[in-house]
C-alpha cells in the first residue's frame, strides 16, 4: 500500500505536463477526451499502489468488492477531472455545465462582511469553485494548497492564470503565516477555501468513522475555523459526466467552538459531522474521490505546528 500522500511522486516533470497542457488546448477539450483512455490505462497499470488503494476505497463505498474495471474508470474520472483544470483556467467555464446550489446562504454571509470559510475535499474538481470569483468578482477568493505537492504542474497551472496562482495562500509556509493570510482575507469580507480531509505529516489526526472504519482527518482547519470565529461552510464540486459539474454549498456552522476544556469531544464532534458528509458523496459519487493511497492507514501521533493566539489573528 501507499504510504503518506506526500511521499507519493509527482506523475510527471513539467516537461512531460507542459506537453500535455499545450496538446489540450490545441486540440479543444471534446477531442483531447480521445487521449485520456489511453493515458488513463497508463497510469493503471504503471501505478500499483495508487491501484491497490483506489479498489481497497471503492471497496468501502460500494459495499462488496469493487472490479478492476471499476478502478480503471475511477482513475479515468481523475484524469477528466485534472485535465479540465486545464480548460477551466484557460477558458473559464464557458465549455461546461455547472449547476450551483446552495449560494443564496453563502451570499448572505458574505454581505454581513464577516467573511466565509469554504471546507472541501479532494472529491470532484476543486477548480470548479473558482468559478465563484468570476461571478462574483466583488468577492475576493483565497486557496490554501500545498504548491509543493505538485510543482511542476502548479507552476504551468499559474501561467494559464496567473491571478488563480496570486490567490493561493501556500499551505507550505507553515502555520503562523497560514493563519494570519486567512484571517487577512476574511476582515476583509472574503471567501477562504480549503481541503481537510488529508493531513500534512507535521499535522496531529484524530480517527472518526467513514465508510465502516476510523480514519484520520486533521484537526488544524477546525482549529483555525474556531480561531477565526467566521461562518463555516462545506463545498463540493462533483464531476457527473460528459461537461457537467454540480457545485453545491452546505450550511456547516455559523461559527466553530473548540473550547479547552472540552477539546478533544468538540474536535470528535465537528469531524464526524465533516466525515458524514464526505460519506454521503463518496456513496453517490464513487468515482470522484481521488485520494490515491492508504487513507485509513495514517499515523496519528505526530506533532503539529502551533497556530497563533485568537487574540493575534483577530488584530489582523
């Protein structure tokens, strides 16, 4: 099995993905299609651990053992879903079909000027969020990711859109830094969106239930969602074939309370709640969860770096 996410290498050298990135968007997103099949085999048969992982997850979803053939189109999903970042950053959402749900609620926080904190996973496209800000361009959108993860493709993804790349908040420059650029952004009435189903390795987890077994999720994003003391929402952008996405928001909290005295039972509780929900959509959408190595199977006593006093980040 795969060991921690991040040991996992990058699929290719930004070469490799400069070529594939050129290739798409000369050829048009319908004819680009064509080329996925075979890079998706590919990547199946090249990527045993990745392999192993996907069938073990879609085990768990389905509820009996899952098919190689159903990894296969679970790895294909993946690729469609990378492969359209490259047209939504080029083109915008022009050559694709996304049904919004959910925002009416988002917008009433976001015209209290308090700003709103967006909880995602690694389910469906991520990039379809962004589409937000091309809606709603009085809003300010910041994404906090992990550059170093993917270099090579992050950096080739920033020069078809530079100003997505000026929004990211780099989850790599440690705690402190993460922290402060959040809080910036939400006095400033702005959207914050992140991912908290994987855990960094600096990271502490705690194990709640999902898909029949504990896993491990980490507690900094609720920690610095009670710091912030800002409304919470959850976010989805789910791939559902050919064009069409659906981007929804969820109602999470006004705000997150994780009191001292009662740390652990509040981290427990808020997880199983995220948890809930991530199991709701790996059920309904199976083959849109793309964690790609042995997600119940982390360590879960590591350290962690501290986030900044309450009373810090509010003078922001």
């Amino acid at each position: 099995m795969t060991g921690h996410w991040q040991e996992q290498r990058e699929g290719g050298d930004r070469f490799s993905i400069g070529v594939v990135i050129n290739v798409a968007l000369r050829c048009g997103r319908r004819f680009f299609q064509i080329f996925l099949y075979p890079m998706s085999l590919y990547y199946f048969l090249r990527r045993g651990a990745e392999r192993r992982a996907s069938r073990e997850y879609l085990t768990r979803a389905f509820g009996r053992p899952a098919t190689w053939w159903e990894v296969l189109k679970h790895v294909h999903s993946f690729a469609v879903t990378l492969s359209d970042r490259i047209f939504l950053l080029a083109n915008g959402e022009r050559e694709f079909e996304i049904d919004v749900t959910g925002v009416e609620l988002l917008q009433e926080h976001i015209a209290q000027g308090r700003g709103v904190l967006l909880v995602g996973s690694h389910q469906g496209s991520f990039e379809v969020l962004r589409t937000l800000s091309a809606r709603c361009p009085e809003v300010s959108l910041r994404v906090l990711l992990d550059k170093q993860k993917t270099p090579a493709m992050t950096e080739l993804f920033e020069l078809l859109a530079p100003e997505v790349g000026e929004a990211v908040i780099d989850v790599s420059q440690g705690g402190a830094a993460i922290a402060l650029a959040v809080a910036e952004a939400c006095s400033n009435g702005g959207m914050v969106a992140l991912l908290a189903d994987r855990g960094r390795s600096h990271e502490v987890l705690r194990s709640v239930n999902f898909l029949g077994e504990p896993a491990p999720f980490p507690i900094g994003p609720w920690l610095l969602a009670s710091t912030l003391q800002v409304p919470v929402m959850l976010c989805f952008g789910i791939y559902r074939g050919g064009s069409r996405y659906a981007l929804s928001f969820e109602p999470f909290a006004e705000r997150i309370e994780i009191p001292r005295d009662a740390r652990n039972q509040a981290l427990d509780e808020v997880l199983s709640r995220y948890a809930e929900r991530l199991e709701h959509y790996a059920r309904a959408y199976p083959y849109n969860w793309f964690n790609f190595y042995d997600f119940w199977r982390q360590d879960t006593d590591r350290e962690t770096v501290a986030l900044p006093r309450a009373d810090t980040v509010r003078q922001v």
